[in-house]
C-alpha cells in the first residue's frame, strides 16, 4: 500500500498543475468580468455576411453585404460593425444605388449606418454618377445618405466636389452644400 501513495500524489500534483495552467486565473479567484468588460464581448461575429431588408409592402428594399459582421447587444442600444460593407438599393424590381466602403458600423437595428474609408456609391446601371468622400451616414430605410466631408460626384469626364451633401436616393437627388467646384466636357 505504501508504494502507492507516493505514485497517487505524484499523479495528483501533476493534475493540479494542468488544470491551474489551463485555467485563467481570474476564474480560480472568483473575479467576474466587470460590466464594462462585459459589453466590449461581441455578442455574435458573422462571416462572408448576407443580408436582405424588405419594405412594409414586402419588396426587396436594400441588401447588406459584409466580409464580416460583429454584433454587440447593449443595454439601451445595439451596434453592428461592419467590415467590408456593401449596400445595394432597389426601386421596385430593379437594383438603383451601390455603396461600398472599407468599414461600417450599424446603430439600432440598420436605422443608421456609418460607413467610412474610401466610400462610393454608384447609380445603377453604368454609366451613372458616383460619389466618393471618406464618410458618409446612411438611414437605409429613408435611403437618405448625408455627409460634412469632401464629397466628388464624377459622371463620365465630367465631375464635382464640394463640403457636405445630402442625397435623397429614392428621389435621385444630391445636394453639395459648400465650396462647390465642377468641371465639364462638352461633347
């Protein structure tokens, strides 16, 4: 019997010591993640991610397209980070506006999406005008896009910049709103 007792502490000791390195040591002392801690947690990561929105009446509205997509559920809001974002925009059957941009961040389930480096959003079919600035605010189911950046429309060799835009997407109207500068080619 005594031969065994020094082999079962042995074994013992060495199984303490795996479960002590596995574990993080906040867990062996009791610590719970602080509530700060706790809402930088993404709730849901989604990769290669596709979405659709519909209209009340039951028409394809936008589509949402991201290489991925980390969502965090907070007490009073939620918020979706984009990465990669592309937007497409339909009138009726038919796909009218494109966004895409680098990243992207969603508030209140879509109602407001930030999109920021290297934003362009294109009409549709080409050729069409296409607008690049370096961020633009969204309100998708408005399809309102609005922005206080350096905004250059081009249209073929034609083009624009100015400070500041609103564009009614369901309208096709854009408005630069200071320092606007444009050059034309006739044809």
């Amino acid at each position: 019997m005594r031969t065994w007792l020094p082999l079962v502490i042995v074994v013992a000791l060495i199984s303490l010591g795996l479960w002590f390195t596995e574990s993080p040591p906040k867990q062996l002392l009791g610590k719970r993640p602080t509530q700060q801690q706790h809402n930088k947690a993404a709730d849901l990561i989604i990769r290669d991610a596709r979405t659709r929105h519909y209209s009340p009446e039951g028409t394809l509205a936008y589509r949402v397209d991201a290489e991925r997509i980390t969502f965090f559920q907070f007490a009073r809001r939620d918020r979706a980070d984009l990465t990669e974002p592309r937007m497409l925009f339909y009138q009726g059957k038919d796909s009218k506006w494109r966004t895409e941009s680098r990243k992207g961040v969603a508030f209140d389930n879509g109602q407001k999406v930030v999109l920021q480096g290297d934003v362009k959003v294109t009409e549709l079919p080409q050729p069409g005008i296409t607008l690049r600035t370096a961020k633009i605010v969204l309100k998708p189911r408005e399809e309102f896009a609005e922005t206080n950046k350096v905004v250059t429309i081009t249209d073929g060799a034609n083009r624009t910049t100015g400070k500041g835009m609103r564009a009614d997407l369901k309208q096709d109207k854009v408005e630069i709103l200071s320092d606007v500068e444009s050059s034309y080619e006739t044809r």
